[in-house]
C-alpha cells in the first residue's frame, strides 16, 4: 500500500515538474517571438519615406553604414539659400530607422565645389574613410533650376575616427598618379571594395565611360582597371564569389555580375518599387545603394536606400527640390518591399 501510494506520489510530482517545464518554455518561446518582432525595424515602418524634399531642398545620393547598432546615412542636401543652389554631403544616424539624428552638413558651402553623392564609409587601418565628389555649379541661381555639374566634377575622400568629425577632402587620383587634374575627366559617383581575393587591396567604382574601375593598396595611389558599360550610383556587394554591380540607368535601379570584375552580365529586371503610385517619385527612382543585413536580426534583409523625385522630371525641375531618400528591402535582389 505505501509503495503504491508513494509511486502515485512520484508520478503526479514528475506530471507537475513537465508542466512546469512546459509552461515556463511556452513564456521562453513567447518572449523570444515577441522581443525577435520589436527588434525587426523594418517592419515597424509607416512610410517608405526617410527624409522628405520640398521646394527648397532635396535630399540624394544615400550612402550607408551599418555600425555598433547604428544606421548611418550619408547623403546630398541640396538647399536654396539666399536665391542661390548649394549642395553639401550631409548625416544622420538611427538606432530604429524612425528616429533619425538631426542633419550635420560635413563639407563646406563653395558652389565651385558643391562636395555631394557620397559613396560609402570604409574602415581602413584606424580610420574611416568616406569617398564622394564635387559637383561644381558655380553662381547657381535658383531661377536657372534645373543646371548640372561642371567637367570639373572629380573625386575625393574624407577621414574620420569615430565617424562624427570629418578631414579636410582630400582628392583621388584613380587614373594614376600622373595624369593631371584637368586630363581626369568629368567623375562622379565613387564606391569603394575591398577585394575578396587579395588582401589590402582596395577597389573604386565611379561613373566614367560607363563605370569605371581603379586599385589601390593604400587609397592614395590609383591605377586604372577598366571599365564597364553602367548607369550611375554605383554600389556593390561581393557574395559568392561574384560581383554584384547595382547601378541607376535613366530610371529604376539595374543589376549586373560578373566573377572577374571584366566580364558583366546584366541579372534580374529594373527595379522600380512602386513608383507608378508613389507621387514623390514618379520623376526618377535613382540612386539605390544595397546592404546585406539578412544575418542581423534587426533587419533579416538586403537593404536598400535610394532617392526619387518627383511628380516632374529632373529635366523639369525636381532635381535640386522634391527629391526624398527612401527605403526597401529583399531577400533576393530581386522581389522587394516596402513600408505600405
């Protein structure tokens, strides 16, 4: 009678201790589903919008950094100050993609430089590096909008320790350290990789008869590669032993691979978002820069910023105004999403 009373006694004991066990996992998985959706920002978002143009200013050329659980944005602000047209290369940053730091300008107002379309920021040896251009407009008058750059527009880099405070600009010679300023040619859009096969060995892509490549192993002496037929804003990624090239054509962002950085193969379709319905954009979507955060459980994507303006056209007027950074992101590089 004992010994039966006592394993009825164990066997209700280990019933309660599974329970137990069962009801504190249900609370593990069920906080951990819960804190995996507070951390998913993308989802979080109301708008694809991250800054906004108007009449007076407008916002391009995003460049991101994703560092110590802060987003960097680097950008073009182009503003009408005083009747005249500046543009500057600008940041903020976020630690949620909603609450963005207030704009700090990190170039100097000089419309004969008009520094703009960052790149991207790199780490090399001790610093940060970001690379950009000038566009020169020099005595731009809001009433002559829309005007382009100059063929003085080259290219630069700026350095930084902790990515808040910039150096003085200081220029790249990516086609060798002899060819003069004035026999460079007009180039914008740089974009700096470091090369998967070699190490330190660094890559600029700029937009140059199509976009073209240089090398360099200590960012100050260039050597030209080649070249390639390309839109403009060029970004790439490097992931499985190809190149992926995103570049914008006259509208909508393109895709290209190649494996040796000399043979390219256009992939996928133009990506266009959903700019038939989106009024701020309907002039030009341009301008995508892609990062892959799919390990992050914040984002769990590729991740693109691009800028558009609209309604007009850039031809018509909605260059240096009405233009926003925006946000998608994939899984694949080729179907995407967006805040709804």
């Amino acid at each position: 009678m004992i010994k039966n009373q006592i394993k009825k006694l164990g066997n209700i004991l280990f019933n309660m201790k599974k329970l137990v066990i069962a009801f504190c996992f249900g609370l593990l998985l069920s906080g951990s589903t819960q804190a995996i959706a507070q951390k998913n920002f993308l989802k979080t978002l109301k708008s694809p919008i991250i800054f906004k143009g108007n009449d007076s200013t407008a916002y391009r050329d995003p460049a991101i950094l994703f560092h110590g659980k802060t987003m960097y944005l680097f950008f073009t602000l182009v503003r009408s100050e005083d009747g005249f047209v500046y543009s500057y290369t600008a940041m903020s940053k976020s630690t949620d993609l909603k609450n963005w730091s207030p704009i700090k300008i990190i170039t100097p107002r000089d419309m004969t430089l008009d520094f703009s379309s960052p790149g991207n920021v790199v780490k090399f040896n001790d610093e940060w590096v970001l690379c950009l251009q000038t566009y020169p407009r020099p005595m731009y008058k809001v009433s002559e909008m829309p005007r382009f750059g100059t063929g003085d527009a080259r290219l630069y880099i700026m350095r930084s320790k902790d990515l808040e405070n910039w150096s003085t600009p200081e220029i790249m010679k990516v086609k060798g350290p002899k060819v003069s300023f004035k026999n460079m040619g007009r180039m914008i859009d740089p974009y700096l990789l470091a090369d998967e096969n070699e190490r330190g060995k660094w890559w600029c892509f700029y937009k140059q008869n199509g976009v073209s490549m240089s090398y360099s192993y200590d960012l100050h002496h260039w050597k030209l590669f080649g070249h390639t037929e390309s839109g403009e804003n060029t970004s790439v990624l490097h992931e499985k032993k190809e190149y992926i090239l995103i570049h914008s054509p006259k509208n909508g962002i393109a895709i290209k691979k190649s494996k040796d950085l000399k043979t390219w193969e256009d992939w996928g379709n133009l990506i266009t978002l959903n700019q038939k319905n989106w009024d701020w954009a309907k002039g030009r979507l341009t301008a995508g820069t892609v990062i892959n955060l799919k390990s992050n459980n914040h984002f769990g994507k590729y991740v693109m910023f691009f800028h558009a303006s609209g309604p007009k056209t850039e031809e018509e007027g909605d260059f240096d105004k009405n233009a926003s950074i925006g946000i998608a992101w994939s899984n694949d590089l080729m179907n995407w999403s967006w805040p709804k």
